[in-house]
C-alpha cells in the first residue's frame, strides 16, 4: 500500500449492483466465511453496499488487510464522516462526546490504552489461569449436577468469560445478567437507535454507579485501581472510565463466550481433532488448536471498519480521503496466498500465528491473552469432564448467529 499520486483518478463511482454487505454464507456450511470472499480475493478491492445505503470499500486479501490496520491514515474514529458504521446503534455512537480507546486514534488511542495494557499483559493473564480454571470446574459441575441435556451456551460459554471479566473488572456475579442483556442488544445486526441506546445506557448508569461505589470503597480489581491511580489524580476522567468499562465488559465476554461454543461445535464434528485437544499433555498442542479455530472461525465476521484521512491505494485501487473501508478479516484469514490449505481446520498447521482473528496493528485486541487463556483452559477442562459429550440435536437445526455481529450460535443443546 502506497500514497496516491498528487492527482489520484477517481474513484469508480457506487454502482446500484454493489454486493450487499454482510454477504451471506452458503447453505450449509456455517462455518466458512461467504463464498464472495475467495472471488473478490481474485480482484482489487471492491465497493459494498451496507445497511444504510453507503457503499464503502471491502478489503478481503490478508496482506491488503494488515496495510490499511497498520497504516495511520485509516482511521478507527466513527465521527468522521463515511466512517461505515456496522449498525444503527453504533453509528449514533458515534457522535458521542466521549469515546473509549476502542474507537480513538493516536495520540488518544495510545494514552488511553497505556493505562490498561498492564492488566493484560501475558504474565498477568497467566497468573489468573488458577482462578479461571476454579471457575471453569465449578460451572462444569454445575451441568454435571444438574445432568443432560444442556444448553452449553446458557450453562457454560456464556457465563463462563463473564464471571472472568466481571471478576477482573470488579462486577459482581449477580449483576450478569444485565451486561449479557445489554450486550446482546448492543451488537445485534438489526438493532435500531432507541434499543442500542437504551441498553448502553442502562449498562453506563450501571458502571457509573459501581465506579462511584469503587471510589469510595475500592477494592483489589481493575477498576479500583483505575479509580485510585488514574481517576483521583486527573489523568483519566470519570467518564472516560465508564465508557472503557463498557468496552471491556461486552468485548470481554462476547467473544470468548462466542468462540467456546462455536468452537466446541467444530471439535464435536471432527472427532480426531477433539481427542488431540481433549487428550493431549502438551500444552503447547492445545494452544495450536486454539490458533486454529481462532483462525477458522474469525467471529468477528463483520470485518472491522475504517475511513481513509488522505489519500490513499490499496491494493491497486485509489481510496480517497473521507471514504469507508471494511477489512473483512474472515476472508483474510482464508487467503490460499497466506495459509496451506486454507479451508481446511487443521491444529497442526504452522502458519496460524499470521491469523486476524484478533485484528492487526495498534488496534489489535487488547484482551487477546485473556481470551487464549480463557480458551486453552475451556476446551480441554470440557472435553474431559464430558468425553461422551455430543450435540443433543440434528446441527442442521442449530440457530447460528448469522444476525448478529459477532458469530457463533444462540444456543448448543448438548448430551453425554
């Protein structure tokens, strides 16, 4: 990727026939990204047309990808115009006066996101691990007590990076239910204004309280010590505070919540794969697999959304300044010019680390080591808890969550 020339041709115009984005996956197979992806890997990028009626660029080669994420002049902020907003909810947002590190550039993203990095760190997630494994056994009991079937998502996907972040952050368990709700509402595809905004803000009162209440009584959690390091001394404002909660809370558990269950419904389909994540010692093996599940699946299957600051090619093709872009980094992920055999789920691979799965760039997910601690301890702990375990019904009935932004399915009856 290089700057344009000082006077860039146009631009094609939007044409009418631009591909509707998201595009749809084929019948039958929900877990591979749509087949539009490997024929716009064939070309330049490519306009889209999106929910409303803007038609941004859709990039879908990995390396295409990894340039515009790592190129400053594309920029994460929603309140530029053309930015491409994934939804409704989120294009209000936008316009907020306030907006956590998420969707910030430099200098703002980096100040921000310096206050956090160190909770995320792979030494500190890794000293959690006890703790996520305590939490992990007493939900498996739970479902082993309470006998099948079971919904793994409600009995165990979902609640099971909540208590971890809600741990973390210092929410209590018992007010789980009302980040999940609010996160459901938030990241659903055809949420409108007044329902995504109804939710954050019931989830942003909530935190304003608990961080008031941390305030005055901190105690050993991230947010306590955000309060009592950053906030008391002026360096991060109240609000701001609540605005990375929020961030936290449904990034924290969303993903993770999504990948445990969609990635336990693969494993179920491929039981030679299963047995090497449920059987194997070697720990290094079952982080092999969690690679390569996170690169075949890339839940985040709405690609992440960009606005070009100047001019700019990518891929061949000039992008100027106050245009859209979507990386679709599902499709990146699936690159034949990047990983062997793409479509193929294959835990021995040795070209996974290249993945997407967790963005690229200054922008790449910040919880990525948890969610990988969370995820080696998961799938293991459940598979030997449950080595019988298998799909309580037909997987064509399985409700995938096509729907919403982040992938995965509303609900997995499972048996053992």
């Amino acid at each position: 990727m290089t700057p344009s020339g000082p006077s860039p041709s146009p631009s094609p115009s939007p044409s009418p026939a631009a591909s509707p984005f998201p595009a749809a996956r084929a019948p039958g197979c929900p877990f591979d990204p749509p087949p539009l992806y490997a024929r716009l890997r064939q070309e330049a990028p490519v306009r889209v047309r999106i929910w409303d009626g803007s038609t941004p660029w859709l990039v879908t080669r990995h390396d295409d990808i990894r340039a515009v994420l790592g190129d400053p002049r594309f920029s994460a902020d929603p309140s530029r115009p053309g930015f491409p907003s994934p939804s409704a909810g989120f294009k209000a947002l936008g316009a907020a006066e306030v907006q956590a590190f998420v969707t910030r550039d430099d200098p703002e993203h980096a100040r921000q996101r310096r206050m956090l990095t160190g909770y995320f760190t792979v030494r500190r997630t890794a000293a959690l691990a006890p703790r996520i494994q305590e939490i992990i056994d007493g939900l498996l009991d739970r479902m082993a007590d309470a006998g099948p079937p079971s919904d793994l998502v409600e009995d165990f996907a979902l609640p099971m990076p909540s208590l971890v972040i809600g741990e973390l952050l210092g929410v209590p368990p018992a007010d789980q239910p009302l980040f999940q709700r609010a996160a459901r509402a938030m990241i659903a595809r055809d949420s409108g204004v007044a329902e995504f905004t109804a939710a954050r803000t019931e989830l942003a009162d909530y935190l304003r309280e608990l961080i008031a209440h941390k305030d005055r009584s901190p105690g050993d959690d991230l947010l306590s010590s955000l309060v009592v390091e950053r906030v008391r001394g002026g360096a991060l404002d109240a609000a701001l505070l609540v605005e990375i909660a929020v961030s936290l809370l449904v990034a924290g558990h969303e993903t993770t919540a999504n990948m445990t269950a969609l990635g336990t419904l693969v494993l179920l389909g491929d039981p030679d794969r299963l047995a090497l994540v449920r059987d194997s010692e070697d720990p290094a093996r079952v982080a092999a697999a969690v690679e390569e599940l996170l690169r075949y699946l890339t839940i985040t299957h709405s690609g992440l959304a960009r606005v070009a600051t100047e001019d700019v090619e990518v891929g061949g093709r000039p992008v100027r300044a106050g245009e859209g872009v979507i990386v679709a980094n599902a499709s990146g992920n699936r690159d034949a010019a990047v990983f062997a055999d793409p479509d193929r789920f294959d835990p021995a691979r040795t070209d996974v680390r290249r993945h997407l799965a967790f963005g690229y760039g200054v922008h790449q997910c910040l919880g990525q080591n948890l969610a990988r601690t969370e995820l080696q301890l998961a799938y293991p702990a459940l598979l030997r808890r449950f080595p019988d375990l298998r799909l309580a019904v037909d997987i064509g009935t399985v409700a995938f969550k096509d729907d919403m932004l982040i992938h995965g399915v509303h609900e997995l009856p499972v048996t053992w």
